[in-house]
C-alpha cells in the first residue's frame, strides 16, 4: 500500500481534536468537511442531507464516478459523531502504540480506515460502484431521521460498516459482525394534582405521578419474552417532592433489546400505546421515543458475504470468524431502509475503552484493517 502508518496517524488526531458531541451540529459537520478534504484525490460526487430533526449534523454522501450495473453495489458506512459532551483535549496522546482520546475506536479512527481503502482503490483504478456514507447521529440514532436513506440504499446490495472491536489474539484476528440486536429508547412522564398524603384519605382524591408509572413499569418489564431475546429494562425513575406528599410528576427512562423486527414492532407499539392507557385517568402520560434502532438479523445474504470476506481474508492471512453483538450500529438503521442488503459490521481497527475517558485505538491495527477491506472489495467487484 502507498499510504504509511505516520500519515494514517496524523489524519486521525486531526479529525479527533474536532469536538464532535451528537449535539454539536457545527462540529459534527466540522468532521464531514474536514473529512471531505482528506478525500479530494478520490473522483467522489458528494452531497450533503439536512436532517429531519434541528440541532444534529448533516448526512454525508459520496459516489465513486464509474459504474458497473452488473457488479454489486457497495456502501461504506461511518459516524462522524462521539458520545462526549465533554472533550478531553488533554487526554489526546499516544502511548504504546496506542492512540488515546474521545472518539478514537468509536470511531474517527474508522474513518480514516474508510478513506484509506478509498485512497487506494482510486490509485489502481479500482473505485467503482463504491457509496460512503457518513451518518452524523450514530450516538442517538433514529432509524427515520434521514427519510432520504430509503432512496441512497434502494439499488444498493453490499453494507460495510467501520466500526472498530476489541483486540483478538492478534491483528490478523478479526470477527466480522453479522448481527446485531435492535433497541427502542423512551421516556415517560406523568403529571398529576398530587396532593398531602395525610390529608387525602379516599381512593379517588390520590393521584400520584409515582403511583402511575410504578404500575406502568410493571406494565413495560412484563413486555419483555426473553425465550425470543426480548428484554426490557427500566434505566431510571424520578419525581416527587417529600415522603408525605403525593407526586405532582414524574418520569421514567426505559429501553428495550430485540433481536427480531417483529419483536421491535410489538415493543414499538407498546410504548406508543402507553401515553394513551393511564391507569389512573385523572394522571396525563407524555411517552417520548429517544431512539430507534432496528435489529440487524442474521440472514442468508449475510452469510454469504460474511463467507466471501472469510475466504478473502485467507487469501491475505487474516482468520475470520462471525459475531453476534447485542449493541447497535448503523448498520441497524441501514438494513432497516433496505431489508435486502448484505452486511457486515466491524470492519474497523481495533480498540477498547469506547465511550470512556480512555478509549483508544491500537495504530498497528489500522493498516490491516485496511488491506483486509481492500480485499473484499476486490473479491466484490471481481478484481485479481
């Protein structure tokens, strides 16, 4: 490959210094741009998507200028956006090989895995038939933030996705994600007119915010069907004023883990529903979606495509072997706008310490990471 380590590595501490919390839009996009320019050599069309919903970044697209209808069409996916409202400049260094700072293996440093493989395609003539996209939301995704998804994705049949893992026995050790697990994030809250618990004596003079959502809770974690790999949990609950008094409000955080669409389809509904059935009638629920994450079941396609980057990989002397992860990745969110893609997750360096003060990427990983990519591509699209 032409591109060597040092340079790899001051691309990505360019990108890492960007403080790009989900919620800062400017900085987010400050990534996209930034990112943009570190592909100007590569003959990309890029355009840009506003999202539905004020206060998050853009949605970044680029096509690669040649063609082949009769060659699959592959996508190549990253998020621009951290998980850090802060942003711990001074704990940006290197050690050991190893690259520490916010957003380093989740995952600016897949990224530059991303733009490297490009880079290099490009120099031999290869880059064809390639689309990046770069999701600005990943850390609070919403499936249907970016309606636009449905029409990018609606010819395409390859998904790679950069996220990074933990580090295997070696880095010609890799475990390619063909699975993944759905979730659905909300909030609950209720009013009530409360009252001084001494002094309201019969049943219909209580309404208490707490009361509701304890029965509501009782409501949501019996949704759960762990024999399916449905489980619910209530994160946190707050409210009241005083042990004597009955709550005038109160709110509950609670999520739920799939591993189906219809599973996600039935807790969907449940918590949409729940705004909607007090069991107290004189108490008002707001039911809030935070996130939406769809599952990425294992399918025939994927096994295909995870066995086609299996035997590449040998070719190369990596050893490949699937996974199955119960967090959630864009790859969520694509194959939810198109159920036929092939995909596979994980295709970035390796790490640890995501969404910690010490999270960091291993440098020497970044390059493998990149000739295994490089290698699928080829195997994709036919290249000796």
């Amino acid at each position: 490959m032409s591109i060597n380590l040092e340079t790899l590595t001051k691309e990505l501490l360019r990108l890492v210094n960007i403080h790009s919390y989900t919620l800062n839009s400017t900085e987010v996009n400050a990534v996209g741009e930034a990112y943009q320019a570190l592909l100007t050599v590569a003959n990309l069309n890029w355009e840009q998507h506003i999202p539905k919903d004020k206060g998050f970044g853009n949605l970044l697209v680029a096509r690669s200028q040649l063609q082949d209808t009769k060659l699959p069409q592959i996508v190549l996916t990253g998020h621009l956006d951290t998980v850090y409202p802060e942003h711990h400049q001074q704990n940006i260094r290197i050690e050991d090989r190893k690259l520490y700072g916010p957003g380093t293996i989740d995952m600016k440093a897949g990224l530059i895995v991303m733009m490297a493989v490009v880079k290099e395609l490009a120099a031999s003539n290869n880059l064809k038939n390639l689309t990046l996209i770069l999701t600005p939301d990943e850390e609070q995704m919403q499936v249907e933030r970016f309606p636009v998804m449905t029409e990018l994705l609606r010819n395409s049949t390859h998904l790679m996705v950069y996220e990074g893992g933990p580090p295997y026995e070696n880095f010609s050790t890799k475990k390619l994600v063909v699975q993944r697990k759905g979730y659905l994030a909300y909030q609950l809250k209720a009013k009530a007119s409360g009252g001084h618990s001494g002094m309201l004596t019969s049943p219909h003079e209580r309404h208490s915010a707490i009361h509701e959502l304890i029965q509501q809770s009782t409501k949501i974690m019996n949704a759960a069907n762990y024999e399916l790999g449905t489980s619910s949990n209530i994160g946190t609950i707050s409210g009241g004023t005083a042990t004597n008094a009955l709550a005038q409000s109160a709110n509950i955080h609670f999520d739920a883990r799939v591993v189906n669409q219809t599973e996600f389809m039935r807790m969907q509904n449940l918590y949409e529903s729940l705004a909607g059935s007090p069991f107290d009638s004189e108490v008002s629920l707001e039911a809030q979606c935070e996130s939406a994450v769809f599952p990425l079941a294992h399918s025939s396609a994927n096994q295909a495509f995870f066995e086609l980057a299996q035997a590449s990989g040998h070719k190369l002397g990596f050893t490949i072997s699937p996974e199955f992860r119960g967090g959630g990745s864009d790859a969520n969110r694509f194959i939810y706008h198109n159920p036929q893609l092939a995909v596979l997750d994980n295709l970035g360096p390796t790490g640890e310490g995501d969404h910690t003060e010490e999270e960091f990427v291993y440098l020497d990983s970044l390059l493998p990471s990149i000739r295994l990519s490089i290698g699928i591509i080829k195997s994709l699209l036919l290249v000796s």
